[in-house]
C-alpha cells in the first residue's frame, strides 16, 4: 500500500461520504499529500485540537519512515 492509498483509508473511514474525499500529490524534495474534504466533514477529518489530523499524519510518517520513502507532508483543506 502506497502513502496515498494509507491516506485516503484513513480519511474514508473517518467520513461518511466516502465519495466527498479527494487526494492529491505533490513530489518535490518532500512528498506532499493534499486532502480535500467536503466543509460538513472537515471537523470529522480534523478532530478536537487537531488530534485526529495529527493522528493521520503520525501514521503516514511513519509508514513513509519505515518504507525508506523520505519526508512527507499531509495538507488537509475543504473542498471547492
């Protein structure tokens, strides 16, 4: 499983409208991953404090870490 596909598992089982998520990405010196969520589901994807956005970015870090792929960012924004 790929960083993007880790990414969008953990953003669809926090949504109930799977089909809302839409993922990007980036490669230049740092992978970055851009999530886009539909504004009811923002808070669901982002959680108290940021806990559940951190979460995510924990675990894709270290899937990134441990997979020797480099650094990796994870943007989380609404979508348009």
């Amino acid at each position: 499983m790929n960083l993007v596909e880790l990414t969008e598992y953990l953003v669809n089982t926090l949504v109930t409208k799977p089909a809302t998520v839409t993922l990007g990405e980036e490669n230049d010196d740092v992978f970055i991953i851009e999530v886009r969520v539909a504004e009811d589901e923002i808070g669901a994807v982002i959680g108290r404090g940021g806990k559940i956005a951190n979460s995510i970015r924990t675990i894709v870090q270290a899937a990134a870490y441990v997979n020797n792929q480099g650094k990796v960012k994870i943007n989380i924004d609404i979508q348009k």
